[in-house]
C-alpha cells in the first residue's frame, strides 16, 4: 500500500537525559532533543496485518495536523520542532476517519463497512492513571502517526475501542461528508477536552480570546460560539488565517504582532476584562505570558497548543485576580461521542476551515504549501 513515512536521525542533544527506556526504544519523551534531520517520503510499505482484536480500516481522510507539520519541520539547530513522543520511522497522521473493510474474530461492535472516526491517543485502561479516568495521561500511552503507525496510508488496522461511528453524521451530510467531517472530530475533540472538561466550568456569555487560528483554535471558535460565547475574538498573524476565522462567526480577528495585547483585549471587552482565554498556537511565552491586566476575576487560561519554550506566568495577577490555569492534552474519554453529535446536529461545521482536499500522492507538495501557515487545513484522501 502508498504511505507518508516519517524519518529521522537519532542523535540525543548533549546533556540530554535519557532514560534507559529512550535509549532502548528510540521513543523519546522530547522528539526535539532526539531527532534530527526529519524527513518525509512517500511510497510503497507493506500492507498491515490484521490481530483477532481489531478491525481494518480503509482510510477515507486524514488531516495534515500542526504537529505533524511540527515532526517535518527542523529548527535553527536541525532538530525536530515537536516536543513530544515520537518514534521514526513511522507512518503519520492521526486525524482520521473511514470506512470499515475487515474485522477480526474478537471485534465487537463493529462491522463490515462501518464509518468511524478513531482516536488518536491510545490509551491502556489498566494503569493507575486510566483506572483514575485521565485516560489523555496514559502511562503505557502509544500515539497513533507519532509512535505507532498513522493514518497517511490506504488501510491502517485500529481496535474496537477508540473507534467512534458516524451513523449519525451520514444520515445528515451523507457518507462522502461524514468522512470528511470525520477525519475533524479528533482536533475538535482537542479543544473540547480544553473547554470543557479540563476546569468544568464554561459559562455561557463568557467573552473569549483564542490565539491560533489553525485548525484546533478555529475548533474552539466553533465550540465556544455553539456554547453561547459572548464576544469571542481571535489572533493569528495569518491574514488568511484571520479571514476563515471571521467567516467562522469570530467577533473579531486580530494580527497579535507589534500591539499591546492586554491594551487591545481591555478596549475589545469594552473594559470589562476577558473571562476566558484559549492558547492554540503553540506559543505562550508570545501570548498567554504577555497577558496581566486583561484578565477579568475568576478568568480561564486553557493552554492547548503544544510548543518547545516554556511561558513564565505573572502568578502574583493570577492570585490577585483569581486566575484558573490549565493544560490540555488530547481527547480521549469521551469528547468524540461529544462532538459527532454537534456535527450532526449541524452546530459546528468544520468543513468550512477545509482549504483542499488532495489525493495521498499530493501529500508532499501539501506539506510544503502549508509552511506559510496560510491553509487552515488540508484534507488528504488516501483512496
């Protein structure tokens, strides 16, 4: 079968500290002090063999996500630009939906011919911390197009289990349509997890400021304005960018370089403060540590996007206020049941953030296109 495959160099940075099990697996903890030189090629791999526990999917579409971009790219010093696990080589991609072409002996639930989205993270269910119910934070977790084969590939094999049906998207938009739409649950059910589930305490009216306008901050746009947000504006340096954002129904869309945030939020919030705050960029040292005076009483920081440095919080302003912090990582244990049903209910439409849909054998030139960062998304369809 055709695969995108992901390589790199092995070469740990100087003082690194790895663990025995890094140096024995070469699956780092921090890919951007592991790996360097990362490439991708397409082409021919073997097909996957199929366990009694799992089901074969012909994959229908994948998204090119801003980590996979961050696995492509090398900073200044050659080095993978993601911070997170990653094992090369390895096929990527792990937004994904398709259609079900085998099943093997054990899989219940599933059959022949099923449309289904798949998650992402897959998470054990036995170790201390799923038993706990914080099943993002697995502590045997695999990352499907990170660790383990990903979804840039005609067929990849998934259990049961983090597959989520599309019966109910397709009986609206039709198969075509729910495979698109399906291949977007899982970096919607990214800022669902944020949202709603990290502090569970998303009131309605809140005014929002989301950095990022790719594809997970445009997802938090279509949630919050679903969720009854009150002003809800947004910043990206991308015009491009901008633009998708307001035909998304943003109140307004900013370019965040050169300005003074805490300034321009105060004068966007007539005064009054933003109550919650949602970083998808990948930069807080550039957007959530810039913010002090904005930050209405018992505001929200929800920091999502996934970047090498570390912000320094004014945490006197957050006490003063009452400011509630949090990371979020991924989107397992629940959100995509969540979010299929949005969809389908027609409150969230994230076709409209889709710039291209290409064929696998384009996969590379897509990549290439979305170095600008001028794309909000591109779907890849591999059959």
């Amino acid at each position: 079968m055709r695969a995108l495959t992901l390589t790199a160099e092995w070469a740990p940075k100087p003082g690194y500290d790895l663990t025995d099990s890094e140096r024995e697996r070469r699956r780092p903890r921090n890919a951007n002090m592991t790996w360097k030189q990362p490439r991708i090629a397409l082409g021919d791999v073997p097909d996957p063999t199929l366990r009694p526990d799992q089901a074969l999917l012909e994959v229908a579409a994948v998204g090119i996500c801003g980590s996979d971009m961050h696995m492509y790219e090398a900073g200044a010093d050659d080095y993978m630009v993601y911070p997170g696990l990653v094992h090369t080589p390895n096929i990527i991609g792990h937004e994904y939906s398709g259609r079900i072409v085998e099943v093997g002996p054990e899989v219940k639930g599933l059959k022949v011919g099923d449309l289904v989205a798949v998650e992402e993270i897959q998470w054990c269910g036995e170790c201390i911390a799923c038993r706990r119910g914080f099943v993002n934070h697995c502590l045997d977790i695999e990352e499907t197009g990170f660790t383990i084969p990903g979804a840039m590939a005609q067929y990849l094999p998934v259990r049961a289990k983090y597959c989520w049906k599309l019966d109910e998207i397709a009986e609206h938009y039709g198969e075509e349509e729910a495979l698109v739409m399906g291949a977007m649950v899982e970096p919607t059910g990214v800022s669902y997890q944020g949202l709603f589930y990290r502090l569970q305490n998303w009131q309605p009216g809140n005014n929002v400021v989301i950095f990022g306008a790719g594809p997970i901050g445009l997802a938090a746009q279509a949630l919050v304005i679903a969720a009854g947000a009150g002003r809800v504006i947004v910043y990206d340096p991308s015009e491009s960018r901008c633009d998708t954002a307001m035909r998304m129904g943003a109140s307004v869309a900013l370019n965040p370089l050169g300005i003074d945030l805490d300034e321009a939020i105060m004068e966007q919030t007539l005064g009054r403060g933003v109550d919650f705050v949602v970083e998808c960029a990948g930069f807080a040292k550039q957007t959530i540590e810039r913010l002090d005076r904005c930050l209405a009483v018992n505001a929200s920081i929800i920091d999502i996007g996934m970047g090498e440095a570390n912000p320094t919080v004014p945490i006197v302003a957050y006490k003063r206020m009452g400011v509630q912090y949090a990371g979020s990582l991924g989107h397992a244990g629940g959100p995509f049941q969540q979010v299929i049903r949005m969809m389908a209910a027609g409150r969230i439409d994230m076709r409209k953030m889709v710039s291209a849909r290409l064929p696998l054998d384009d996969a590379i030139a897509a990549f290439k296109r979305l170095e600008s960062r001028e794309d909000a998304k591109i779907i890849l369809q591999p059959n």
